[in-house]
C-alpha cells in the first residue's frame, strides 16, 4: 500500500519484490548498501523488509525529526524473534515496548545501577580489573604477542558482571561473552522469522535452532545465579543490582500506575541478560576499533600518548579523576564512534502509529533505521576526508556524544537512548588512556605495515571484528 489517509504518499524508494522486499538488495553490508540507495532516494526513504514497511534515515536532520521531534511516536521496538528467545517474550528493558512497563524498568535500572553516581561508585572494581590488566600486558612485555581482543573482553565483561551479578564466591564468571556476542549477532541479523514469517518457520538461516540454545544456556545461568543470591539474602552489606531485583519481586512496580506490572523471576532473567548484552559487546568493540585505528595512525597514537604523559606523567598509572583533562582522548574516541559506529543501524525503533512527517506517510508499525554509518561517512556532513581516522576534526566542531547533535549518534537520542553512556563511555576512556600510557603497542610480527592490520568486519547488532587485534605490548612508563 503506498498511500495513506488523505492521499499522503510513502517516503520514496527502491521497488520491493513480492514476498521478500527489498531484503535482497541489504547484502553482507547493509549500512553500505542501504547508503547506497539513501543516495538515490532521499534521506527518508521507505522500503520493505520482507512484509514489513521499515524507512531508513540518513541524515542528520531526518533523524533529529524522528529521534526528537517525533521521538514519543518512534519510541517503541518490533518484536524481534531473537528479544522473544532470549529475554523471555521481550520482558527486558532494551525490546520491551513502549509503555508503562519499559519505563518502570529503564527507571530502576537507572536509578540502581547506571546513574552517574553509580557509575561513579565503581571507580574501584574498573581501577582493580585494568590495573590487572596492566600487571598481565607487563609480564608478557617482553615480546610475546598478546591477545588485546580477548583481554580487553575480560576487563568489560568483569566490570558489567560485577556491578549486576556481584561477585561469585568460587570467582566463576559465568562465562556470558560468548553468549552475549552470539546473542546481538543474531539479533542484528535481517531474520526471515521477523520479515516473512511463512518462510521464517522453516528457519532457512539457522537461527531460530542458535537462538533456542542460547535461550536455554542463558536460563540455566540465571536461574543458577538467581538460586545463590536467594541463598545469601541475608547478607545486605554489598548488595547488587540482583539484591535489587529479588527485593522488588511480586511487588507492584509503581502502584500509581493504571495497569500495575509486578517483576516475578521471568521478569528478572529478561532484565539481567538484557543488561549484560547490552554493556559487553559494546564498551570491548569500541575499545577493540579504537585500538586499531590508533596502530594505524601512529601520528595520533603518538599524540594521544603525548597528551596523557603531559597531563599523568611517566611515573603513575591513569586514575579516572584524569579523564577529564584528557580532550585529545575524547576527540579520538569520537572519531572512533563517527568511522566505526558501534550499532551502525543502531537498536530498531517501531512506529507507534499512523503519522505523516515532511509530506510522507509513514504507516504504523512501520520499522525505523537510523543508518548512523552513513551519516558518519557523509561529506556534507563532515569533509572529503570522510574515510581518514582524523580526530583534529573535533577541534573546530563541539559536537557532543550526549544525543543533543544529530551529526553524531553513537548512544543515539530521545526515549530510548542508550541508559549506559555514562558507564560506556568512562570505561572505554580508562581502558584506552591506560592501555597507551602503559605501552607502546606493537604490531604482530606477520603484520610489517600498520595498514595491513586486518579490519574485517562481523555484522550484528554491534559490528565486531572478525578476527582478534593481536599486539606486542612494551612497557613504557618508569616504575
Ligand atoms: C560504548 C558503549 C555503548 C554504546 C556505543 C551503546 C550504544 C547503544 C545504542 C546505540 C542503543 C540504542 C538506543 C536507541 O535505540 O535509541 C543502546 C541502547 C541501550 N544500551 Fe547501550 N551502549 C553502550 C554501553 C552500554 C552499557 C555499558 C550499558 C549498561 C548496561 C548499556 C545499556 C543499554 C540499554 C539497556 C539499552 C536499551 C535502552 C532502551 O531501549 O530503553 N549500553 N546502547
């Protein structure tokens, strides 16, 4: 159907096949192929995914039409197969729909474990784990090649199940890396199930038969960590986001609310494993590109170290009271975000209902992707040097990572913005500024050219690298 009440029309776009769209036309790359067509048909363009009606946004201004002046009208998410499996029917905070319930739980999450004064509270676990993270690079300093991708996974993944799960008493980890990669993996994939759904249940793509085995590991899991705390709740001195939780079971959310929601243990499965997916993947992979970018741009790296010694000296490590003296680091974790966004499409938004924006129609229901790679890779929003890794580029422009510029959207805008920046974002700085101070990182000694560093890519709901960043770390500072 292209046209609306009143005759409005769709935004314009590509001719959609029958039955799958324009599915075929998303490739490997969809970000590279969706910019491709976004050159043709506008920065709100319509196609179909399968059955479904999506619109892609590809500038600055469209997404500031959809993220903040029509924000409450684009604040709900589709039913993904993948929120349905593993966060128990989308019970969670990050695929609930918009409504009373995602707004108590994005509350307490907030409040509970990812306010800035909380985040603040946990200087001393993100200072504990990267300072081991240091005493490890500086054993193997004498010239061993060092696995940076899985090191620097530990670190996140220790800080994120520390601060939710608190610390286990036999030190077991859980172990959530894997299946928290493999989680945003498929739930980034275009799936047949969620576009086309009398093809989807034949599962041509295998994902339905991934997801229901990471569904079921994740359950064991919880349940397993659900059952100590229970066991230890009387032990109130470190109480962790679970205490939180289990505190609140089978109590109303918010008796003033009309329909009073109630978390049970389904509830609070959803709501932890939506939370460590969500903080793993992301803080790592921004680390992980930054670091690789930094090697490749031995100018900036020396820069950027530069600017640490000037401010930290060769004598100490980096505390997290330094950051903020730190504005070459910030450039650079920005320039980081524009080349190599995190979520390239972003989390997708559902429309809530029928409304018309710049002159088009857009139906309810309809998917929204906000194709923030393309707006980072746009000339007219930046340079000609869109592909180059140039932080100085910050310097001329104040452009926030805050969600108030619209040129840059790494934690994106509105309703549903990313509720961990402020967690994001100080343990990638701490990690980074740390990592540079520490050490000079030298290339693997198969790699004789800092541009040959392989970059490939693996999409997801976060694109990750393919292939692990494998470095030399040498010992820099004094003592
Ligand atoms: C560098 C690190 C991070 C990046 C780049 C990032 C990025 C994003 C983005 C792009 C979204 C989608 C927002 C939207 O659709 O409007 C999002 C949502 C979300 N993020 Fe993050 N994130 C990061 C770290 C974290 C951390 C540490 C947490 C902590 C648990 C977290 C929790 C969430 C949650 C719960 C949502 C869903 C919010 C909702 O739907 O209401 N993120 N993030």
């Amino acid at each position: 159907q292209k046209h609306g009440k009143n005759g409005w029309k769709l935004p314009p776009g590509p001719l959609a096949l029958p039955i799958i769209g324009n599915l075929h036309e998303l490739g490997n790359l969809p970000r590279r192929n969706l910019q491709k067509l976004a050159k043709k048909y506008g920065p709100v363009m319509s196609i179909r995914l399968g059955t479904m009606p999506a619109i892609v946004i590809s500038s600055p201004e469209a997404a500031s039409l959809i993220l903040k002046t029509h924000d409450t009208s684009f604040a709900s998410r589709p039913r993904l197969q993948a929120s349905e499996y593993v966060t128990f029917g989308s019970k969670g905070l990050a695929f609930a729909e918009y409504g009373p319930y995602w707004r108590n739980i994005r509350k307490l999450s907030t409040l509970h474990l990812l306010s800035a004064s909380k985040t603040e509270s946990f200087v001393w676990l993100r200072k504990e784990e990267i300072g081991s993270l240091v005493q490890l690079l500086k054993l193997a300093a004498a010239g061993e090649v060092v696995d940076i991708s899985e090191k620097v996974g530990e670190v996140v993944e220790n800080i994120a199940t520390t601060m939710i799960l608190g610390r286990s008493k036999d030190d077991d980890r859980y172990h959530f890396k894997e299946i928290a990669d493999e989680v945003l993996k498929i739930a980034g994939a275009f799936n047949l199930a969620d576009y086309v759904p009398f093809i989807g249940v034949l599962d041509l793509q295998g994902l339905s038969r991934r997801l229901k085995k990471a569904s079921k590991q994740i359950d064991q899991i919880l349940e397993k960590i659900i059952a100590e705390h229970e066991l230890d709740s009387t032990n109130d001195q470190h109480r962790d986001f679970v205490d939180v939780l289990l505190l609140l079971k089978n109590k109303p959310l918010n008796p003033q609310d009309e329909h009073v929601y109630m978390i049970d243990q389904t509830n609070i499965k959803a709501i932890l494993i939506d939370l460590i997916s969500a903080a793993f993947d992301t803080s790592a992979t921004a680390v992980e590109w930054t670091i690789s970018e930094l090697v490749r741009n031995a100018r900036v790296m020396e820069k950027l170290q530069e600017e640490v010694q000037s401010v930290v000296g060769m004598e100490r490590m980096v505390e997290e009271k330094d950051l903020g003296e730190l504005t070459y680091l910030n450039m650079v974790v920005k320039e980081s975000f524009r080349l190599r966004p995190i979520g390239p499409l972003l989390v997708p938004r559902e429309c809530r209902e029928d409304i018309t924006i710049e002159g088009y129609w857009i139906p309810k229901k309809s998917r929204i992707i906000v194709n923030t790679w393309a707006i980072g890779h746009d000339q007219n929003v930046w340079s000609n040097n869109v592909e180059e890794f140039y932080p100085e580029r910050f310097m001329a422009r104040d452009i926030d990572v805050l969600g108030h510029d619209f040129d840059l959207l790494p934690f994106e805008s509105g309703r549903r913005m990313c509720p961990g920046v402020q967690l994001g974002l100080t343990t990638v700085r701490l990690i980074l500024a740390q990592l540079v101070h520490c050490f000079d990182l030298e290339l693997h000694p198969n790699e004789t050219h800092p541009k040959e560093i392989d970059m490939t890519e693996v999409f997801g709901l976060s694109v990750t690298r393919a292939n692990h960043l494998l470095l030399k770390p040498v010992y820099r500072l004094l003592k």
